[in-house]
C-alpha cells in the first residue's frame, strides 16, 4: 500500500519519502542501532542483519 501526502517544498529541503523497509535496508538499520545518539531512543536495539531480519 502507497501513501501520499502532498507537502510544498520548502527552499532547499530535501523531498522525504516514506516506504515499507526492504530487506536491502537491513544493513543501515543496524548501523543506526548502533549509533549512541540514536540507541537512547530505541526500546530494543538490534546486534545483527539476522536480528533485524
């Protein structure tokens, strides 16, 4: 299922696009569970693809 919200560009903004996650994604979303910044907001965090899969 696709979802569009329309929202005007705002000056030099970058465009956010939202979609389902893609087993492509697994490595960069362990990345950001490894990230401090990031790990203080997460519930669970997430040690491997295996985990994030």
């Amino acid at each position: 299922m696709t979802i569009i919200l329309p929202v005007p560009q705002i000056g030099s903004a970058a465009v956010l696009r939202l979609r389902p996650w893609r087993l492509g994604d697994l490595s960069v979303l362990v990345a950001a569970h490894r990230d401090p910044a990031l790990r203080r907001w997460l519930a669970h965090s997430l040690a491997d693809e295996a985990e994030a899969r």
